[in-house]
C-alpha cells in the first residue's frame, strides 16, 4: 500500500511540475518576454494534452474508497472544506492582487470578475471547480445502484465529445475532463497493485518518445498549435491524452521503484498548496525580475519563475502550520498537523 502511495505522489509532482511550467510559459509570452512564438506554442499545445487528464485521472483513484470510507454526506462536506474553501480563499487573494498590480500583468480584471467567483472561476482556478462538480456528479450517480458506472461512464464519454459550451460553473471544462476522472475511478481496481501492474521501463520510454513525436508531428503538420481543452479536436486529445496519462503512470511507478527524485514526490505530496498558490508566487517573481533588477532573459525568467511557484506555497503552508493558522488551505483546523491535507484527492 506503501508503495502505491509512492507512484501515485510522484505522478502529482510530475504532474504539478507540469502545470507550473505550463501556465508561467503562457503568463510570461502573454507579458512579451522574449519567449519564441513557436516554441510557446507548440510547449503550450502539447502540455495542455495530457497534463490536466492526468491530474484528473490520478484524482479519481482515491473517489471510490474516499467515499466508502465517509459516507456521501461526510465525503461531499469534506471537498467542500478541503477543496471549494481554499478556492474562494484563494481566487480572491489572487484577484485582488491582480487588481492591485493590473499594469504588470497580462489579463485585465475588474470587480466584475472578483464578483463572478462564485459561480465563474478565474484563471488556473477552473480546476478546483470542475473537481467540485465532478465529486457531485460521482455522488449523484452513485445512487443509481448497478447502473451507476455504466450512466456515469457514458455520461463522460457523451460529455467529452459534446461539451456543454459554457465557463459558467466551470462546465465546458467539467465536460472535456470528467471522463478521465472516471477512468482512474475504473482503473483503480487494476492499479492498486503496481507490482502486477506496472509499466516496463523500456515501455515507458517508448510512450515518451510517441507522446512528444505525436505532438510534434500533429500541431506541426495535421492542426494548428492550438489547446486541445477547447474540444476543437477530441480525438486527437483522446489520443495524445491517453499516451501521455500512460507516460505518467511509468514514469512515476519507475521514480516509485527507484525511490529515487524525492523532490518530486515531496511536490506531489503538497499538489494542492502548490496549484492554489504557483500563479502568484511565479508572477511575483517574474515581475521582481523584470522591475527590480531589469532582466528580461526568458529562459532565467521561466526558471526562477518555476522554482518560485513550486516551493514558496510549500514555504507559506509550512509557516501556517508554524503559527497555527491553516485556514489559508482549509476550513476547519484538525487534532494534529498530520491531519491537514496536501494533495488533490
């Protein structure tokens, strides 16, 4: 049990890695550092392939036994604590910050869109909604009895290839992502035993290597560089995702068995303080960089930018348990330290 524990905090760090490089890339274009165009793009095109799936699907591993363990109403009150709390918490600190600093960054914000936050998630903060939703959707067709996976799971195909089209309570995203939610859910079973299960090195290897030349190949000859969340193209995202959630799955069993880039499992283990906290920390940093000591280099500003948005919200969540304050991360303060959640589930 160990040791599947291990895989499954090491493919967060992946994971989170990923989401970090990501959206401090993009911020960093949008705010014209020096950052090549094809490069950004075709980067941005090919993370946003698999790298949100693969949160998603890790995510819907733990739902089942979560639930089996609280009962619906206990489990539903949990995410409320443990998930929607600290997404208003932190959608209006970083709101209001992007307010207050509106002439460095690259999205305009109004009151208007701090007012919205209830029921229309700003920037990066799409995640945490949609997971709501999808922990409410998992609630609601669990009382289907027998019939709850199969409704739930052509449900989530349904809404991958027809999304609702609308941002209103995250739903064009719950739509596109719901179905590799329920894949880890259905895969769970298979998956529980790495031993058994695992992914071979050499497999691995090979899944990388099609994952970036499928990408290459397929932004660079068949489609426009382009984010494959917008539904545009769902079976070119069915496919890099599958590859690329697959990717993720033997990497981080591989990491696991080696027990070897700690690191990395130690960001897995802290996903969510990291995903609240990455936008305001890697943006600070950049505009530190740009406004205080004048550099523009990007590759220096994509750097310092990632291991800023990667460790100071581990920095910050360490200080609130310090001073006994966690009601940056969560509702309600457990018994114990070892009580407060660090990663998505």
């Amino acid at each position: 049990m160990r040791q599947r524990t291990d895989w499954v905090d090491y493919g967060k760090g992946i994971g989170i890695i990923l989401v970090v490089y990501g959206h401090l890339l993009s911020s960093g274009y949008h705010a014209h550092l020096n950052i090549q165009e094809h490069f950004f793009a075709l980067s941005d095109s090919i993370i946003y392939s698999f790298h949100m799936p693969f949160f998603f699907f890790l995510t819907g591993l733990f739902v089942e036994m979560s639930f089996q363990k609280r009962g619906a109403q206990k489990f539903f009150i949990n995410k409320i604590k443990y998930i929607a709390y600290p997404y208003l918490i932190w959608s209006l600190l970083q709101t209001s910050a992007e307010l207050f600093l509106a002439n460095h960054t690259y999205r305009g914000i109004t009151i208007k869109d701090i007012l919205a936050i209830p029921y229309r998630p700003w920037s990066q903060f799409w995640f945490l909604y949609a997971l709501i939703c999808m922990y409410a959707a998992y609630c609601m067709f669990n009382k289907l009895g027998k019939f709850s996976t199969a409704a739930m799971t052509l449900s989530a195909i349904i809404l991958f290839f027809y999304p609702i089209k609308t941002e209103i309570a995250a739903l064009h995203d719950f739509s596109i992502e719901f179905l590799f939610f329920v894949s880890g859910i259905l895969a769970k079973r298979h998956l529980a035993d790495p031993k058994k299960h695992s992914i071979p090195s050499e497999v691995t290897l090979v899944l990388f290597i099609i994952l970036m030349g499928s990408g290459y190949f397929i932004f660079n000859n068949q489609i426009e560089p382009v984010r494959l969340t917008n539904g545009s193209h769902p079976f070119y995202f069915l496919y890099l995702s599958t590859v690329g959630i697959l990717f993720g799955l033997g990497f981080s069993q591989y990491l696991a068995r080696k027990n070897c880039c700690r690191p990395i499992k130690y960001l897995g283990i802290h996903s969510l303080q990291i995903y609240l906290v990455h936008m305001l920390a890697g943006v600070g940093a950049r505009i530190i960089l740009s406004k205080l000591f004048h550099i523009q280099n990007p590759a220096l500003h994509i750097c310092i930018g990632v291991i800023a948005g990667l460790w100071a919200p581990i920095i910050i969540y360490k200080i609130s348990l310090i001073i006994h304050f966690p009601y940056l991360f969560h509702l309600k303060e457990g018994r114990s330290t070892n009580e407060y959640p660090k990663t998505i589930e």
